[in-house]
C-alpha cells in the first residue's frame, strides 16, 4: 500500500491522477509537466506564451521546410542530393568531406550520394588542386540545370501561395520573415 502522507506507491499499485490547475489535464503524482506539450501553457503567462510560440515556429518551419523539399525531388533526384547540388552551386567545388560536415552526415554517407550523383552526370570527382589524397567534387552544367529547375519550382509553388494573401497578409508575412531571419542568424548554434 503507498504511504498516506504522500510516499511512493507500493510495486503494482496504481496512482491517482491529480488535476492540472488551469489546465482540464491529469498526471501522475511526481510527473514533470513536458514544455512541448501545450496542455501545460498558461495563456497569460510570458514565458509559457513564448514556449508556446516556439512550439508552434518548429512545427511551421518544419512543415514549410518539408514542402519547399518535396518541389525539389523529383524522379532525377532525391530532396538530399538535391541538397548537395545546391550546396555545391552556391559554394563551388568543394570536398566530399566539407559538405558532408554542412549537410550533418558521415564522410561514407556523402561519398555513396556523391557516387550517385556522379553517375547521374550531375556532379564530376577529381583530384584536390591543393591536396593530392583528397577528391574535389564540382556540378555538371546537367547538375546546374537540376539546381536551376528545382528552385524555379519552390518559387512557383510559394508564390503561388502567397498570391492567395491579401495585401495586409503580405505586409505580416514578409515582417516575420524579416525577424525570423534576424532569429535564426543571430540564434546560437
């Protein structure tokens, strides 16, 4: 049997749920309030607004980022290689290894997708011009055209979306996008 002075219930023994303040939600005894679940948000406190407003920011930026993704994918390509396209469009020849280090995968994770991509045409290896035991990898005009493709088409696909606002709409929108730049750039690592 648990302890009647709020000890442990013994092995077995069910706990009572105990209601939330404010909240119209149960827990355990001794249960820690998760702060990525909304149910726990008190709407007229700061702090669990804001907690809310970064949980809601993850979820449309992961969303969005998703979306923007699939308009890059296509029977040619993966949203990953698309990336590593990308990545090598803006930032030029570069090693397997550097990009593998942006795009957060292992050295053999990239050199399998580079090999992909080079036998698609869309990328070419060759030897480092500074260090003879690395490999260079620089796009192919084909991988450019893939690149090129890809982004006219998230363009399209998000104007197409924001066509649908209204002149207020756009104002909010690209003032948010103005400060989730300046958050995300200024944000730590």
């Amino acid at each position: 049997m648990s302890d009647r002075n709020g000890g442990s219930p013994e092995p077995g023994e069910a706990q009572e749920a105990v209601a939330e303040p404010g909240t119209g939600t149960n827990r355990s005894p001794g249960e820690i309030p998760d702060p990525a679940d909304d149910r726990h948000a008190d709407p007229g406190d700061p702090e669990s607004s804001r907690d809310a407003l970064v949980r809601e920011l993850q979820r449309t930026i992961l969303i969005s980022s998703r979306r923007l993704r699939r308009r890059t994918a296509d029977e040619t390509v993966s949203a990953a290689q698309f990336s590593v396209l990308a990545y090598l469009e803006r930032h030029g020849e570069s090693t397997p290894g550097r990009v593998a280090e942006f795009e957060q995968v292992s050295a053999p994770v990239m050199t399998r997708m580079v090999g992909r991509l080079e036998e698609a045409g869309l990328v070419l290896r060759g030897a480092h011009p500074g260090d003879r035991r690395q490999v260079a990898v620089r796009l192919t005009s084909l991988g450019q055209d893939v690149v090129a493709s890809g982004r006219r088409e998230r363009f399209a696909w998000l104007r197409t979306a924001i066509d649908g606002l209204d002149a207020d709409e756009v104002r909010i929108l690209r003032e948010a996008a103005r400060i989730l730049d300046t958050v995300v750039a200024d944000g730590p690592e």
